[in-house]
C-alpha cells in the first residue's frame, strides 16, 4: 500500500472517530447511497466515509460493477474508500462465525464518474 493512500485511510479514520453514533446515523440518512449493482444502501459508516470524499455521490459501484452495467470509469477519476468485510474460512471449508470477519479497504466510483459504453 502507497504512502497516500495509507494517509488517505487515516484521513477517513480520523474523521469517523470524530462522528458520535447520532451524527452518522444523520448523515447517512441525508445521503441515501446506492450500490449500481442490486440498489442496496450501504452501512452507515461506508455513506458517511463516501460522503466524506464525496458530498455529491448518489450511485456507486466497483470499476467490475460499472463494467458490467455498460459503463467505465472516466480516464484521470480517482474512487473512493469504503470498508468490505471478509469472513475467515475453517479448514473444512465452511464459514466460520461472525468473530472471524476481517475488514478490508476497497474502491468505489461514483456514476458521475463514468460514461456510458
């Protein structure tokens, strides 16, 4: 991982810890996040970070998710952070419980950062 984007994380980390459980619920109520995929909202903490970076974002997706909806991310955009959760697998190969899950930083665009193929 490159230093700016271990700065960026902290960035986001910092000011998430600086929200208080009512301010994120408020602002994620005001923002309403969309996935490009199947419309799902995202969690509260994953709206406040994208409207953090973003206080225009409406409609996300990964760079695959816009691929497959016949969009693509316009040359020069930069995505923005959100946490995606992994769950461990035990040897047997079924998902362990829910103590096990990992967090992980992954990339989202805004569809105002796309064009239509």
């Amino acid at each position: 991982m490159t230093e700016e984007k271990k700065d960026k994380i902290k960035k986001l980390r910092k000011f998430l810890s600086g929200l208080n459980a009512d301010e994120r619920q408020q602002m994620a109520a005001k923002v309403g996040i969309m996935s490009i995929e199947n419309g799902h909202s995202f969690s509260v903490t994953n709206q406040c970070l994208m409207f953090y970076q973003n206080p225009n974002v409406t409609i996300v997706g990964g760079f695959n998710q816009f691929k497959a909806a016949g969009r693509m991310i316009k040359k020069g955009e930069h995505g923005m952070c959100i946490f995606y959760p992994s769950t461990q697998k035990s040897d047997n190969d079924e998902e362990s419980d829910e103590d096990n899950v990992s967090f992980y930083v992954g990339t989202v665009f805004d569809i105002s950062q796309t064009v239509g193929l």
